[in-house]
C-alpha cells in the first residue's frame, strides 16, 4: 500500500506542476487579487477534488470493473489527453501560466464557486481518477474501496499542497520568471516529457478496473 501511495504522489505531483486549469485560474486570481482570493479559489478545488474521489470511490469505479471495454476506452483517451498536454507544453509559442491576467475583483462566495466549477470541469481530474488511481490498487490487499480512498486522499494532499504554495507565491514566481524565459522553457520541456511517459504507460498498461470490495 505505501508502494502506491508513493506512485500515486508522484504521478499527482507531475501532472498538479503542469499548467492546467486549476493552475492557471489560480496563479491568474493570486496575482490579480491577492493571496488570500487564490486561497479560498483552492478551498473550491479541494472540494472538486473530494467530490471526483466520492464518486469514483462509490460508483464509477464499480461500473467500469463490469464494463472492460468501456475502461479502455477511457485509459486511451486518457493517454491522447496527455500527449495534448504533452504537446502543448513543449509547442513552439506555449505560453506561460505565470504570464499575468487582467481580472475582475470577486467576492470570497463567488471565488469558491469558481474554484470549484474550475476542478469540475478539469477532464485532468476525471482522468487521474478513473484511469489512473485503479492502477496503484493492490488486490491481494483487499478492501479495494479503502484503498481507493487512501490513494484519492494522497492525491489531494499533494495537490493541495502544490496548490496552496503556487496560490502564496504566485506574484513572487511571476515577478522572477518574467526575465527568465530560458527557465520557463526547460519547465516546460520536463513537465511535457513527464506527461509523454505517463501517456505511454497508460496507453500500454493491461491491468483492469477493480470493483470495490
């Protein structure tokens, strides 16, 4: 179980340091409004995050342990994700997501909301859920739903986490990076890298969805 709580960080940590939609709405809301708006836009993605977990843990996991042909369908589509994003941060012209942004000021109900429409609608989520979380499940182990939960909650800790630092550092990191674009380009480099290799592996692995137990 340790062995996938560590696979499971690592592989949150790669894809949580990759610009996405999270990321980029709350660099773009710290700098915009404060440390303090990007705080409580993370509180809504954490809630994203629990709701993802819930119904993975309670449900969706179950339907596609019964349903083989639709998991692999979802693991490809979740290895061509990847490679987009693998694409797009390595493309000629990528653009950076501490490159500042001009929004409105919003009131704290509104940017948790946002926060948490922002992770909703994040198809990274569903797919580390659904594609990769069954993955670091151990079966001998048994109770496939408690371990489905320690792994979901190891991901939210590290997300979080690199989530909250990035929230209190984003005018600092965005104030360095400016002048720097031969370190914005190696990040990029590595991360789009990072998410070609993890692209590779799901669309190669063979394992199956486990219904929980």
């Amino acid at each position: 179980m340790t062995v996938g709580i560590i696979g499971i960080a690592l592989v949150s940590l790669g894809m949580v340091l990759t610009p996405g939609p999270n990321m980029v709405y709350l660099i773009s809301r710290s700098i915009a409004q404060g440390r303090r708006a990007g705080l409580i836009s993370l509180a809504g993605v954490v809630l994203g995050f629990t709701v993802y977990l819930a119904a993975t843990c309670l449900g969706l996991t179950a339907f596609f342990a019964y349903v083989p042909a639709a998991y692999t369908a979802l693991k490809l589509a979740g290895a061509a994700y990847l490679l987009w994003l693998a694409w797009n941060a390595v493309k000629p012209g990528g653009t950076s997501a501490f490159q500042p942004r001009d929004l409105p000021a919003e009131r704290p109900a509104r940017l948790f909301g946002m926060g948490l429409l922002t992770c909703l609608l994040n198809p990274k989520i569903a797919i580390l859920y659904l594609s990769l979380l069954p993955q670091f499940i151990d079966p001998s182990m048994g109770h496939v739903l408690l371990q489905s939960l320690a792994l979901g909650s190891a991901q939210i800790v590290v997300a979080t986490t690199v989530n909250g630092l990035i929230a209190v550092s984003a005018g600092a990191l965005a104030a360095f990076l400016a002048g720097r674009p031969a370190w914005l380009r190696v990040q990029r480099y590595i991360m789009g890298s990072l998410l070609g290799g993890f692209a590779v592996l799901m669309a190669t692995d063979r394992s199956k969805a486990l219904a929980p137990a």
